[in-house]
C-alpha cells in the first residue's frame, strides 16, 4: 500500500511540481485546492482532491482522519496581502491550525513539511556575507515576517514531527512572477531598479520539489536554506536569457525615488480597491537587497539535496517551457 501525503497549495506553481515529484516517488497525493481553483492542467496526474478549512480546526482533523495521510507538505500561502494581519492570518494561521490538527489525529501521522521562505530569514546588507541556518532572522517585508511566525508556530508544536525549507527565489515552468521579468526581455526591455551591486540566489523548481520529497524521510525538526548553490549578480539573469532567445534589448536603470512613487500610488490604488498589490513600497525592501546568497550545506549533508540545474541550465528548461505553451 502506498504512503500518502497531503500536498497544499497543490494548484499554484509550486504545487504542480510537488504533485509530479510525489508521483514519481511512489506516493499517493491527495491535493488541497480551494473550490474556486483552477485544477484544470491537473487534470493528468492521478491525484485525488481535498477541499480542507484551515480556519476550522475540527474539520481539519475530520479530514486528516478520514484520510490517513502519512505526510504533509504544505505549501499554500500567500505572497501579498492587504496587510500584516492578512499575512499572519494566512501564512503563519493555517500552518498552526494544520499542523496541530495532524498532531492531535488519531492516525501514526509521520512528517510535516513546511515549505517556507528565505525571506523569513531576511537578506544581508553586505556583499561579503553568506546567509546560513544560524543567521539571525531579520526578516523586511510583512510576507517575511509572516513565513518566520509560521516556522515559530511549528516549532512550539514540540511532539510534531517537521522539516522547514527556506526556498530562495523560485523560478521554472509555470511561474507568473519571475515570468514577468522574461516577458519584458522578450519584449526588448530590460528595467533595473537603482544602479548597485547585488548577489542574488535562485532555485529550480523541481529542484525544491525534490528537496520536499527528502524532506519526508529525513531532517527532523531542522530548518534548511535552499537555492542552486550559487549566487549571481544583478544582470545575469537578464544575459542568460538575451544569449538563449536571441534578444538585444534597452538596459535602463529605473531611479529609486521614482520606483518608490509608483510603489506607493500602486498601494493607494489597491487600497482602495480593497485588493492587494504586486508592488508596494515594502516590497522594494526585498526587490533592492544586496544580498541573498545562502549556504545550502546542510541541506545537501541531512537531506541528501543536491541540486540538477544551475541558472543556465534552467532557464533554457523555463523558456522552452514558455515558448512551447506561448508564454512568450
């Protein structure tokens, strides 16, 4: 009989690649999506769907019970918000509600894993350093601070059974985020904020997917820094991509106090709209760091993680991937 877990969040981005590397592990997935999500590129993996209340506790152990998952993943969350509160609410509450509910069931539940963000951590100021497990936390943004009450959250749950990921910026098929950088290049724009140095960090989808996957079976109540085990400066990104798809674009380095402006009337917009904004002034404080660059030592010592696919190598996935799906 196969091991079961339960994977949230399972129609974003990230989800899809959890869902296929569970698959390809021999698992059986049950997928938590809301009613309202669209599951329709699910819709060839053999999963089956669960409609769970993070906000009720009881419910969320009625469907624990009734499904016997062996593991969680979770992976739902939110990456803006109207304000601190609904980030707490979201991030930090349902990962709480969940996790207590798996504990408090009356099934051998094995292993929650909560996939987090090197935002909870927070970058550095300087270029030199290099982000660790025993950073300090210093989160800057409202969504950092969230993912970092989250992780405390599990952490208090002492009897629980958990691994944390710290996932540095994420990126590969399917992502609307980093996309939206790509589409500008494509478009033959090539937009920086300020004119500074930075060391960046990135992951390959599948790459985190596999470390979830590891993740189950090992690193009991540790926390781990995940990225491709490199670092890049500001405009790699950018050459990858103009070298892969051919592209001569217009460099051009957006002043700072104007990029603020925009972020704030984005935030009086969205405000008033009672939606939440892409762009907001405190969102400049990740977007303008100078430094992201984390050690993934002890990830590849505990779990095993090593990771396929270097900044080069997955962009040429990503853009094949856009190209063929007329992203781009």
């Amino acid at each position: 009989m196969k091991e079961r877990v339960l994977i949230t969040g399972a129609s974003g981005f990230v989800g899809y690649h959890l869902i296929e590397e569970a698959l390809n592990s021999n698992l059986e997935v049950f997928a938590a999506v809301r009613k309202s999500s669209k599951t329709d590129h699910l819709k060839g993996f053999d999963i089956k769907y669960t409609y769970p209340d993070f906000t009720n506790l009881q419910a969320l152990k009625d469907n624990i019970n009734e499904n016997k998952y062996d593991y969680i993943i979770h992976a739902a969350g939110v990456t803006k918000a109207r304000s601190s509160k609904e980030y707490d609410d979201i991030n930090a509450g349902y990962t709480y509600n969940l996790a207590l509910a798996a504990l408090e069931s009356n099934i051998d539940f094995k292993k929650f894993v909560l996939v987090s963000s090197l935002a909870a951590v927070g970058p550095l100021n300087n270029l030199n350093g290099i982000i660790t497990e025993n950073t300090t936390p210093n989160p800057v943004t409202a969504y950092g601070r969230s993912k970092l009450l989250a992780e405390e959250k599990l952490e208090s749950l002492a009897a629980l059974n958990y691994t944390i990921l710290r996932p540095t910026g994420v990126y590969g098929p399917r992502d609307r985020d980093i996309f939206i950088f790509f589409k500008q290049l494509n478009n033959r724009i090539e937009p920086y904020i300020g004119n500074f140095e930075q060391n960046l960090s990135l992951i390959y989808v599948s790459d985190l997917a596999k470390a979830a996957i590891k993740a189950l079976y090992a690193g009991n109540k540790k926390t781990y820094n995940l990225s491709d085990g490199s670092f890049y400066n500001r405009y790699e990104l950018g050459n990858i991509t103009k070298e892969v798809l051919n592209l001569k674009t217009v460099k051009f380095h957006l002043p700072v106090n104007f990029v603020k402006l925009i972020a704030n009337i984005a935030e009086k917009v969205s405000s008033l709209s009672n939606k939440a904004s892409v762009l907001n002034v405190e969102k400049l404080n990740e977007l303008m760091a100078v430094n992201w660059n984390c050690d993934i030592a002890q990830a590849k010592a505990d779990l095993g993680f090593s990771p396929l696919y270097d900044l080069r190598s997955g962009v040429i996935e990503t853009l094949k991937w856009y190209k063929a799906n007329n992203w781009l």
